[in-house]
C-alpha cells in the first residue's frame, strides 16, 4: 500500500475554492498515487486547533483569506517572501517536523505577467489596498524600474500603501479612488479590488491601452477586462495567477521538480466554464 500524503486549502469562505481542481489535476499527471486535496471551512479561531490536530500524512497546507497572516505565530519559518508582505499562502511540512511557510503569490504575479511578455516596466499602476495590493507591491519590487501609483478610497489605506512602499523598497504614490480612471495612463495596471468595484471605469479605457492583471477570475472576464482587450490591450488574469501560484505549491508539497501548468490551466478553466 502507498504512503498516504494529504493537502488542503483552508479559508472561510472556501466552498468556491478551486485550488483542489488544480492540486488534484497535478497529482493525477504526475502520477502521485495516495495524494488527497481537500478544502475545509476555518477561520481565524479554528485555525490553531486545526494546525495542533495534524498528524504526520500532512504534506503542505494552502491558505486563503482570512488566515495568510493568522498563520504565521503558528510556524516555525517563513521565507522573506512571505516575511515582506506578511502574508503566508503556503505552509509545507517537512519531515523533520518543522512547519515552513511562504508566500506564493508574489512570484505567482510576476510569472503569471512573464508569460504574456511582461517582464520589466518603468511604471505601474495599483487599484485598491488590500492584501493581494501588498503583494503586487512586492512583485513590482522586481520588475518595475519607477514609481508605483495606487488609487486608494481613504488616507488610512494610503498611508498603509506608502509604509508598504517603504518596506518593499518601492516609491509609492498614492491618489485618491475617484481619479483612478488615471491609472490607465500606466503601461502596466495591476486591479486587486473585489468583484464590481471597478466595473464603473470599463468605459474608461483608453484606445492605447498597455497591460492589465485584473485578479479576479470568476465571473471572467470582468467588464474592465473585456473593455481592456477589445480596445487591444494585453489582460492577464486572475486564473493565471491561481494557476501559477498553485504550480509553485504543488512543487514546494510534492517535491516534484515541475508542475503541469498546462493542465492545471485546462482543469481550472474546464471548472470555471458554463455547465
């Protein structure tokens, strides 16, 4: 009998999850015989327990919002990754016991924009100031030679951006939400919103439009992405970034020197299409 190995997402909510579709798919092409990927319902107070309960079949967990940063008392490491944003998506269990955790996200962005022909820019623009906003900060960080503008609804949220913007050792300007319509002046906008927020600016998109990664995947395209390729503009998305953050995971859990990208991209966009 094989070795069992078990994963999961953990989140709350997570019944849309679709990082077992993709974690799933992968095992199935690697061939990883007595791997499960499950997803459960916890949040920040059910975390500890959860963690405490685990037993030694546990290979790597994935975490999703509310607990990237409730996670992180509850191990052992983080990478400077995750130690720069604060934010932990990833924790694999190592066989000496210890729990190692990492962010996934920001090298997940920076893939994701290197497969659609993005891989330097002089500047960039960043809607919203939440906690993927941090993360796209800190992808920029490596990519972008200039300043990072953020649209952002209160000076609560900008002064957050700026003291991210410190840490990550990039400029951040910020202006004030209703003016975000001026981010498309941008060769490279990064949307980190929730689902409508930026419905309102899809008539603005310029004829020139650069590029956009827009972060949300479901529904998809969002009226902003759909404006943005009709008028030629290069979109990236937020299934790119699930898939790419997720083919980082499968590879720090398993071991396995390369992930499925291609599949897991076909899984994840089988699961997202009308039925």
């Amino acid at each position: 009998m094989s070795q069992q190995h078990r994963a999961a997402v953990l989140g709350s909510p997570i019944a849309h999850s679709l990082s077992p579709v993709l974690h799933r798919t992968a095992y199935a092409e690697l061939g990883l015989d007595g791997w499960s990927y499950e997803r459960f319902e916890v949040d920040e107070d059910a975390l500890p327990g959860f963690v405490a309960a685990l037993d030694d079949s546990w290979a790597g967990l994935s975490l999703t919002m509310p607990l990237k940063r409730a996670i992180i008392p509850l191990l052992d490491e983080i990478s400077d990754t995750a130690a720069s944003v604060e934010a932990v998506n990833t924790v694999v269990f190592r066989e000496d016991g210890r729990r190692v955790g990492d962010n996934t996200d920001v090298p997940g962005m920076i893939a994701a924009l290197r497969e659609r022909g993005v891989e330097k820019v002089e500047s960039a623009a960043v809607l919203g100031a939440g906690a993927t906003a941090s993360s796209a900060l800190a992808a920029l960080a490596r990519i972008c030679t200039g300043p990072v503008t953020a649209y952002v609804r209160s000076e609560a949220r900008a002064e957050e951006m700026r003291g991210w913007g410190e840490r990550l050792a990039v400029e951040v300007r910020t202006v004030d939400w209703e003016r975000a319509a001026e981010a498309f002046e941008a060769p490279l906008v990064i949307a980190t919103t929730p689902t409508g927020t930026t419905n309102a600016l899809a008539t603005a998109v310029p004829d020139r439009a650069g590029t956009l990664f827009d972060v949300l995947y479901d529904p998809w395209p969002t009226p902003l992405a759909a404006a943005w390729s009709e008028r030629g503009g290069r979109v990236v998305g937020g299934l790119d970034l699930l898939v790419h953050q997720a083919v980082l995971q499968v590879e720090q859990m398993t071991g396995a020197p390369e992930a499925p990208l291609a599949a897991m991209r076909a899984a994840g966009e089988s699961a997202l299409s009308p039925s």
